[in-house]
C-alpha cells in the first residue's frame, strides 16, 4: 500500500447528511486500494459532496489537487450520445432517420435501415470494425470506409450490445457528416460552457494542467479480455491497438477528462429534467427521450446483463446505478460512473485514477452509490 493510501489527506465539503459518503470516500483508500480519486454529489439541485484525495502518482509524491480531473475512460460515450441528442432537441437531426440519410455511404452491406435511434442506443449490432487494418484507429479515413463495409453481426434492432469499442468514433464520423462540425465541440458548446463544466472532452494542452495520469491494474478483467482476440473484446478493439485504456499515460492532449463535481452537477442537471440554476442544456422531453430503456438483455459483445437506454446506461447487476431502476448515466473502466436520478433529484460522479480489478464497477464505487442513497433513506 503506498503511503498515499495509507493517508489519503481527503479534502472537500460534505454536507453532515451525508457524512457516509465521505467515510466511505476514505475507506475506499484505507481498505480497497484506492489511489486517487474524486467524488461528488448534487441532491435537489444542491451540492453537497464534493471531496477529493490521494494521489496522482503511485509514490504519492503528487497529491490530488481541487481541480484534480481524471480520464473519463468510457463514460464519454454517454456524454457523446448527450451531445447527439442536443443536436435532435435542436432539430438539426432526427432520432427516426437512417443514419444513411446523414452519411452517404453508411447504406452498404445491410445497414440501410439502422436508424439514429439504433445507433444512440447500442442497437446497431455493429461491434466490430473486422475492415479496419490493426491499429488503424486514429486514421479517421480508414475507419469510416471501415464502417461503411461493415455488416451488422445481427439484424439491427434485434439484440443489445454495448459498442465498446466502435461508438466513439461512429458518434465522431456521424456528426461530422451530418452537421460538419466536431462532436467533442457539439458537446463544450451545448452542455459544457452554459453549465460551466470542467468536462474536457478532447481535451487541449491548456487544460491538462491538474489531470491525472491514468493509472492501469492490468490484471482487471476486460483489459485482459481486450488484448486477447480470442475474445470478443479483443476482435472489437483490435482497431486500434494499443487501446487506449491499457497502458499507463500521462494526460495527453485529445484525451477526455472531468472532475467529480462536473459530473455530479451535469447529472443533477439531467436529474432536474435538463435545468440547472436557471440554465438549460436540453428540454424536458429531450431529458424524458434519452432516459427511455431501448433494451435489457445479456449484451451480445460482453455476455452481460445490461439494461440501456439512448446512449446511456441504466442501474442492473454489472452497471449498479443505485436502486432506481430510472437512473441513467455513464460508465467507465474500473469504476468511472456519473448518474442522474430523476425520482430522488440525485446527480452523483466519481472518476479515480486507478480502476478496481473487476468485471462490473466494482466495490469502491458500489460503497459510495450505497452510501449516497443510504443518506436518503
């Protein structure tokens, strides 16, 4: 244990209510090998946790500061589909419409009827990108002519399946045929900037000042899977190889970032049907649309059970939300989680620098979940 688990030094404010928040916030250092890490909480609109602790680095030589942000890992896909549907409430694109009508091209090998609806929702059935050359995956050319002679590996709309490796650039290439613009600057513009976010999706030199370097437990169990192509993980990145989310990095320029409290204030936003402080980054019938369940089902890449909504996952077994069974929000590698509760009014974020070595979100972030709603009890 490095001596930045063994004190922790967590900073912060925490509202009395939830004082097992903030314990379970330091347990999570003392007894389940946290490194670093910030977690936050909005209830009724209302801030009230915000803490912060441990290390960048595993000397500890690098204390977490305020500002602290960590990699999002894979909870940008749901802040991308947030992005989509920014663009639908707007009315410059159409949730009905086939993805062909945006992306000429899209229509070959059997997708010319997935729809907008089916690609936000992980309902496309295009997990693999078998077209793609082995580490191809920064060659946005080759990826979209990838994807253009990619067949579904089932009728779409047929089978769920979380598509780990495929979304992001597919949300990238959409939006940029369908609109011109770049979906990382849909996303600053639309959410970001009016609620005031440190959310960097994408990010630039200037704002990687306080982020942490991403720490990897390789012995967690989808890293594993996805170096091996035997799997179906491993078939799915092997685009792009290395993944970016095995090998320890120091925070890089285009990566994605937040901090805990832009997590927990976006999803307090959400929480409150798309306002927040008397700003709107979306209407109420956009925030009632992206949080409808499209489907629950053991997911055809990973055999799990998941239940997911337009681009955002829902609470079950592997992606505990809490006991809300309408919580939506965003997941990530080793823990990430942001979730908006619209029947308690709860926004919750939590991003570490280093993920716990397990299949689902694993117990630190489990203890924090619990906690927060043991509070509201």
């Amino acid at each position: 244990m490095s001596e930045s688990q063994k004190d922790p030094a967590v900073q912060g404010y925490c509202h009395p209510r939830f004082e097992g928040t903030r314990k379970a916030f330091i347990d999570n250092f003392a007894e389940r090998g946290e490194l670093g890490a910030c977690a936050a909480l909005y209830l009724d609109g209302k801030p009230v946790v915000d803490l912060w602790g441990g290390s960048f680095d595993r000397e500890g030589l690098h204390p977490w500061p305020k500002t602290g942000a960590a990699h999002t890992q894979s909870a940008i896909k749901a802040l991308y589909a947030l992005a989509i549907h920014t663009l639908v409430d707007r009315g410059e694109l159409s949730l009905d419409k086939p993805v062909a009508s945006y992306w000429k091209g899209f229509e070959q090998a059997g997708k010319e009827t997935i729809t907008v609806r089916q690609l936000v929702s992980h309902h496309a059935g295009l997990v693999y990108l078998d077209h793609a050359a082995r580490g191809s995956g920064k060659d946005m050319a080759a990826v979209k002519k990838a994807f253009e002679l990619q067949a579904p590996e089932w009728p779409p709309g047929t089978q769920g399946a979380y598509h780990s490796a495929t979304i992001v650039p597919l949300f990238t290439i959409f939006v940029r045929e369908a609109t011109g613009r770049n979906i990382a600057d849909v996303l600053r513009e639309a959410v970001c900037k009016p609620l005031g976010l440190e959310i960097y999706p994408s990010a630039r030199a200037e704002e990687l000042a306080d982020a942490a370097p991403l720490q990897v437990d390789m012995s967690q169990p989808t890293m594993r899977a996805v170096l091996d192509e035997k799997t179906n993980l491993g078939r799915a990145w092997r685009f792009m190889d290395p993944p970016p989310m095995v090998a320890t990095t120091p925070p890089k320029v285009g990566n994605n970032y937040a901090t805990a409290r832009a997590f927990a204030r976006l999803s307090a936003a959400l929480a409150n049907g798309g306002e927040l402080d008397g700003v709107r980054i979306a209407s109420e019938a956009a925030v009632a649309e992206m949080s409808k369940l499209q489907w629950d089902q053991v997911c055809g890449l990973t055999g799990r059970q998941m239940r997911m909504a337009e681009g955002f996952f829902m609470t079950s077994k592997d992606a505990y939300l809490g006991p809300e069974r309408s919580t939506f929000g965003g997941v990530g590698a080793g823990g990430v989680l942001f979730f908006a509760d619209p029947v308690r009014k709860l926004g919750f974020g939590y991003l570490p620098n280093l993920g716990y070595p397990a299949s689902d979100l694993g117990p630190r972030c489990r203890a924090l979940v619990d906690a927060a709603y043991a509070a509201l009890a």
